[in-house]
C-alpha cells in the first residue's frame, strides 16, 4: 500500500471513531435514561483510551515524518490532511499521558464544586481547586510550547495561529467603541411591548414545529440530520450525512428561535462539506471561531433583521397564532433587538456580548502570565464589568462563577466566540459586495442565494483551508474588527 | 497485576465496546436520518473490525489458556467468565479472517436478492445465492468443528450445548401432540368479537400511553431503559443500568400489546442481572432460548391468561376507551388466544407456532446433511405446511421466503424459539409449585411477586451459568416439552 493511503485509512478509522464518539455524547444529552450515566462513562472512557492511543501511534508518526519530509507528488487535499492530522499528533503526543489523566481527574473533580460554589454563591469554595486548574493550563501551555506568550498556546488548542497579540489588536479597536455604542443605546430604554411581556405560554409542540419550518426555511436538510431536545442547545456530526441539532423550549421565551437559527448555522457549515472530505479530519468546520461566524451569521445578522423577518414572521404567526397574531412586526424586531447590558453572557445582545468576552480574555491572559491569582478574580471581574458594561455584579454566582469554562479547564475558548462575531460582520460584508440586492434576497426570502454562495466559498471547504488563509481567501484581508463595528453602529433595527 | 486482573480489564473493554455497538444499532433503527446510513455501515466496520481484533488477540488467548490450566484460587464467577470468553475467543479464532470476510460479503449480496425475491414470488432468483449461503454454512461448521452432526455446531452458536439429537427428542414429543392439538382447535373455528373487527382505528399516543403503563405494570424500570418505536420491536443493552425496548403501533392491530410484554420479559431478564456483572460478558442473558423463555413467559403464559387481564384490563379500556370500553373482558381473552393455522410463523398462535419452527429445523438438518438441496426447498417446504399445519401455502413469498434469516446467513437459530416456547412453560410450572396461590398472584396483579421469584432463580445470574445447568437448577430436570403440550391442553383461555 503506498504510504499516503496508509494515511487515509487511519484518517477513516480516527474519523468512524471520533462519530461514534459523537453519538455517545448526543445519546447521552438527548435519550438516556438517567440510569445510563455510569456505564455511559466507561465506555466513553475505553473509547477516547482507544482513540487517543490510535493518534498518539508511532506508526502514525512515523508516517507523518515521512510524508513531510517527502511531500512530492501529494495533492493538495493530501498536504492538507497531512497537515491537519500532523497537528492533532503533535498536540497529542506534546502532552505525557500522566499529565492528560492528572488533568482530567482534576477538572472531573472541579466540575462538582463548581456547580456546588456557584448554588451557594461561594467562590471560596471553587478557588482552590482553580488554583489547581490553572496552574495545570500553565504546564499545558510549556508543553505545547510558544513563542510570545504562554495563552498562545492554548489558543491554538481552539483557534490555529490565534494569538494574544491578534487579540490585543481585535480587542483594542473594539472595547472604546462598543462601551460607547451601549451607553448610548442603553440609555434609551426601550420598553417591551406589552403583547410581548404578558404573551400566552407557548406550547411545545407549537415551538418545536416553528423550529423546524424556520431550520427548512434556511436550507437545514432533515434527510441528513434531525432536531432533538437537550438541556443545552447543540450541534454534532455523526457523520458525512448525519449532522444533529438539538434545542430546548421553555414556554415564555423566544430563545428557541435564535438557538434553531444559531445551530442551524452550524449544521449548514457542516451539511455542506464537500462529499469527497467524508470520512477525515477535513470533513468539519475549520476552527471553533469560523464555525461561531456561521452560527452568529445566521442566528444574528440575517436572523434579527428586519428584512428577513418581513418574509418570514407570517410562519411565526402561523405556528404560534395566539401569542403573535396580535403583535406587530416592528414591535417584535425592535423587541428581538433590545440592547440591555447585565450580568450575564449568555444572554447578552449583539452590543454587550464581545465584552463579556473581552473581561475573560484580560482575565485570562493575566492568569497565564501569573500577574493575578485566582484570589483576585472576583473582584477583578466586578470592577471590569462596572468599567466596561456599567453593570453591577449583585453576586459572585452571577459574576465570576457564571460559566462552566474555567472548570472544564478550557482556558482560550472564551475568545473565539468573538472570532465569530468579528468573522461573521466580515463575510457578510464580503457577501454584500457580491450580492448588491442583498435586502431584496432576504426580502423574498431567497435564502437559498445566501447559503449557495457560503457553500461555494466557505463550507465545502471543510477544514482544508487553516481559518486565517480561509478568512484571507475569503474576504481579501485578515481579521478585521472593523466590519463588525460598522455593522453594529449602522444596524437599522437600533433605530425602529 | 495479576493474571485474572488482567482479563477483567480485557472482559471490561470488550463489554464497553460492545455496548457502543450495541447504540450504534439502536440509534441506526430508532433515530438515524436517511442520509446516515452509508457513514453508519462504516462506523459498523470500523468497530467491528476493532472488536474482532480484541476477541482473538494472541495476548487474550494466552491469558485464557494459562488460567484454563491454573484455575487455582479462582472464584466461581472467575470460572463463569474464563468459560465465556474462552467460548467466544474459540469461536471467533476457529473462523479464519479471510472465511468471516467472504461470509460477511455474501449475505450482504443475498439480502438485498432475498428482499427483490420475495417481492417478486420467485424463488429461483434467491436459489444461486442460497446455495451459495448453505455451502458457507456447511464450512462453518467443519471450522467451529462437532462430534455427532454439522448442524450441531450452528446450533451450539445460538443456544450453548444444544445439538440435533436433542430437538429430535423434543420435536418428537411435540409434534404429534400439537398437530392433533391444531386440527381440534382451529375446527372450532371461533369468530372475531363483532366490535374487535370492526375497531374504531387506534391512536398512535393512547398506544405508546398504554404499552408504557403496561410495562411499567410488569416492573420494567424506565429510569433504567426507554420506549421507542422501530419497524421492529427490540430489546437492547446499552449498558448495565440502560436495557432499552421498541416497538410498533399500527392503528388497527392488537399486536403492540403483546410485543410490549413481549420486549418487557427480554428487558426484564436483562434490568434484573445482579450489579456485580457490570461491564462483563456476564452481564447479559445467557442463551437465545432462555432468553425467549422470559419474552415468551410474560407475552403468553401471562400475558394472554384471563387472570393477568382481569387486573389489567381495565387500564387497556382506560387507555383506548372508544376501542375497548363495549368490548367484555371474556370475547378480549378469547380473540387474544384464537388458534388459527396460518402460513406465516410471526403471526402464529401458541399452538401452531412450534410446528413452523419443526419445519425449518428439519430442512436446516437436511441441508446441513446433504441430503436435500436449495432447490428442493419449495416443494418440501409446502409439503410440511401440508402435514403439519393442514395449511396450504399460496406462493413462496408467503412460504419459504418468508423470513430472513437464511439470506443472514443464521442456520440453527430458529430452533431457539421453540426452547424459548417450552421453557417457558416449564419454568412456569416450577413457579406454580413455588406459589401455590398463582392464580390469586396474578388476579390481584401481584406482578413483583413473580417478579422477583424470576430474579432470584434466572434473572440475576446473568451468564454465569451455562443455559442447561440454569434450567437444571431452576426446574430439577433438563428441558422436557412435557410441560408445554399440559400448558397448551389444559390452557383455559382456550375454552372460553
């Protein structure tokens, strides 16, 4: 067999393995009855034990070491694959097995505490064990290795070639003129339409079904995929043609409408992968903040604009008659576009949300770097959300212990989801340039136009392209933050 | 570590792989989308091919050989779970790669040709790769080797230690009795209640709604398992504490009920395997047939008795009032226990079942001899539905096409079902004289009481022992079809 098949098919056999993987997880979130989750734990324990010995395989290094240091003759889509799997080799093999089970061991035993210190609004509780999880991502960092700066190393984990001093840049141009821009647009106040505030409980069925007529409406094929209810919205690939969403609906909130077209643009990225990538690493989206771009692209600048929701809120009146018949198109675009600054992130609006991210990404820089503790986070973490939103934080459970990150151990995650926002502005610029009657296709709802063209120079792609050179290749310049702030500051829908 | 250390580790992770190819069905039959199939049969092979790997490791085989020859200091359930692997390690090696591959390869080219065959009424397209299957069969046999008769090694595939000479016995005893049994009955030739035939059509949710209570009744625990429906119906585990059922609701067909009780006596047996068997081969049941002897126990001998309805009834009339409210407990009873011989076996009554199972069993021996080929099946095949069952068949399709399991390449498994059938019956004999009160048990609904007597006799020792000891041990004496021909004499239900 010559050596670049040999490649391939362990690149199948990781891919099969990494799917299975993915449906025990969405089994686990979506089906399982609560008596499975022990044994569901072991058998993700033998399965990730087997995977990781698979990608951390001599045989397989040597394979990589020998198609780098002879690369004539393979194709671009070959280099490609060397590349990416070459990447998930070193980032395996950098770390000793001894440090992988202390680290995991210690983040099973944080995420408990965690959820214990956030209920009893306890930080103290948490801190020793972040003293722990940090001091874990230092070492993580110097076994990856860097060059500038120890966070750099785990940005990459997340974001390849994504940097502090990238951030530094993104951030700088970003924090005077969104800080600004909420100010001004808080200090507006619009209030909620009463129809919306006093609105008749929705039922789930109802719900689910809008879901779905608004997942088919942006082009979500339910031939190679399915919507399913979970604790927490998500998107997974269980294979080429078998790309799941799932939501949550809770009968007095429209959240359910953003999460359908937030994961539904996740799962159009990845229904949309160019079949001959099925089966390798290339078959998925090329990074975390590329994929949040399609998520933020679909869920925010298409999904809360007015021009789109001209053509589609008479399905959304349809499916739920009793709560929108009576509620009037303006009032629920202007409602859907709120700007209200407060103490928590997931449920921030376009304005706020990049600097919730900004105060984790500062935060987190300092942890690496040494120059805080974990002691100093959470008044650090009050004082920056008084400087930057001009919230004050009423409690720790609702500062500094909101998020489940930091007990994961995902330090560097925090950033890419403003990657997307910035990502998401840019390319939709881009599209506007291509598509001048931009507002009439969303107008007549030819979303079709939008997706085709997404396809054509972002999602079939895969992951062959690295996110920078994608972007690049994309939009004619890097990262830019810009697009996004032009976005924001001209947005209509602030004005109605 | 020690030696048996070692092997429990192995046991452990065969177990857990297992239980994810176990999901992977599930999910397959259950939730997948259209599209997933391809990247399914991959995921099947990618793991198969990796569990095949483990099963016959040379390192597996050497830790089975050198405790087979030092078994000092060994506990029992040691023993029970060297002699299991040691059984699938033998009957994994025994096959050589290159015969599993071509034997693997061929049903999938015949099923398909069984399907188009069987729609078209034409046997003579499935006849070339029948042959060609029978052949493959013939040579597994020789492989997995045996004393007295090829079939034997099949067999010994399906119902540990079964061999040909003894269904000869039980089917000699049985099939005189139950011809005559059929002849008497089916001249009776009772009517369809009125308002049965002519049944307003069921609704999907009343049928989920009664079919969970109906389980619920007989003990199945949903915190430990889930319903959901497949074209199917099924039981499968996905861990020790996650055994979960299907089935399938047609809107004017009795049938979901008795697939209920049906999959709810499967998942009993495996919901009540003691905890110390979590994630070892142990932890299942230990044969095909005494596995259907608990399917057949709750379906039949319960679950159509008078006694058990007149309890549960009642819920049934709750669950579908339009359906069941003007219909008297007595004409239920009877219609659910018509004797009525029929060419299809799946949709045989107590009395006829068997002899559509004698029938295959005794063209199976004839292939396996040599002594009868494909192509005499039709004709001897309609010839048997003659003698037999006093029925003639009306083509292939209805006839010799009409199951699958010989384009799967599964010769000896049918005969499992007659164990099931007439274990049953004398493990509920057993029970009677245990609880002398049997008839109260059931009238007052005391389903745990049973229950637990199943538990403690069959359910909770899993594999530990081999499927004619448990029998021996539950019921003083082998397997006797005695018990079923008094069962079926005497049954009550038949005189109403």
């Amino acid at each position: 067999m010559k050596i670049i098949e040999e490649l391939y098919r362990k690149a199948r056999e990781l891919t099969n393995l990494n799917s299975i993987m993915a449906l025990l997880q969405w089994d686990q979130e979506v089906m399982m009855p609560s008596g499975g989750g022990a044994g569901r734990a072991d058998q993700f324990s033998v399965l990730s034990t087997l995977i990781h010995q698979k990608i951390t395989a001599p045989g397989l290094g040597k394979i990589l070491q020998e198609l780098s240091d002879n690369p004539e003759g393979l194709s671009s889509a070959d280099l490609s694959l060397l590349r990416v799997l070459k990447r998930e080799y070193d980032k395996n093999t950098k770390l000793p097995e001894k440090f992988v089970a202390d680290f995991s061991r210690l983040t099973s035993e944080a995420l408990p505490v965690w959820v214990d210190a956030r209920k009893k609004n306890a930080f103290k509780l948490f801190q020793p064990l972040l003293e722990r999880v940090i001091t874990m991502c230092r070492q993580q960092a110097d076994f990856l290795g860097y060059v500038d700066h120890p966070y750099d190393a785990l940005l990459d984990l997340y974001e390849e070639g994504l940097t502090t001093n990238n951030l530094e840049i993104l951030f700088g141009n970003l924090k005077t003129e969104l800080s600004q821009l909420l100010q001004q647009k808080a200090s507006e106040k619009k209030p909620i339409p009463e129809n919306l505030a006093d609105m008749t409980p929705m039922l789930l069925k109802d719900q689910v079904h809008f879901s779905e007529r608004i997942l088919a409406e942006i082009g979500y094929d339910f031939n190679r995929g399915r919507q399913d209810i979970s604790a927490h919205p998500f998107t997974t690939s269980l294979g080429h043609s078998d790309r799941r969403v799932t939501n949550r609906f809770r009968p007095d909130s429209l959240e359910f409408i953003f999460s359908a077209l937030h994961e539904g643009g996740h799962a159009l990225y990845e229904q949309n992968i160019a079949e001959k990538y099925a089966e390798t690493p290339l078959d998925e989206g090329v990074s975390l903040g590329i994929h949040e771009s399609q998520s933020r692209l679909w869920e925010n600048i298409i999904g809360r604009s007015h021009l789109f929701w001209e053509k589609q809120y008479p399905l959304l009146q349809e499916s739920l008659p009793e709560q929108f018949q009576n509620i009037d198109l303006d009032d629920f675009v202007r409602h859907i576009n709120r700007v209200h600054p407060g103490m928590i992130r997931v449920e921030a609006d376009e304005v706020s949300y990049n600097l919730h991210v900004l105060i984790r990404f500062e935060l987190e820089r300092g942890l690496m770097e040494g120059t805080i503790g974990a002691a100093d986070l959470p008044g650090l973490w009050n004082e920056k959300y008084q400087h930057y939103l001009g919230v004050k934080v009423d409690s720790d459970a609702n500062g500094v212990l909101q998020d489940i990150h930091w007990a994961h151990g995902s330090f560097g995650y925090f950033p890419t989801y403003t990657i997307g926002n910035l990502a998401a502005a840019q390319i939709w610029n881009t599209y506007c340039q291509f598509d001048p009657d931009h507002r009439q296709t969303l107008l007549q709802g030819k979303l079709d136009k939008i997706r085709n063209w997404l396809t054509e120079n972002i999602y079939r792609h895969g992951a062959f392209y690295p996110p920078a050179d994608l972007l690049q290749k994309v939009c004619g310049e890097p990262l830019n933050s810009k697009y996004f702030i032009d976005y924001l500051k001209n947005k209509p829908e602030f004005s109605l």
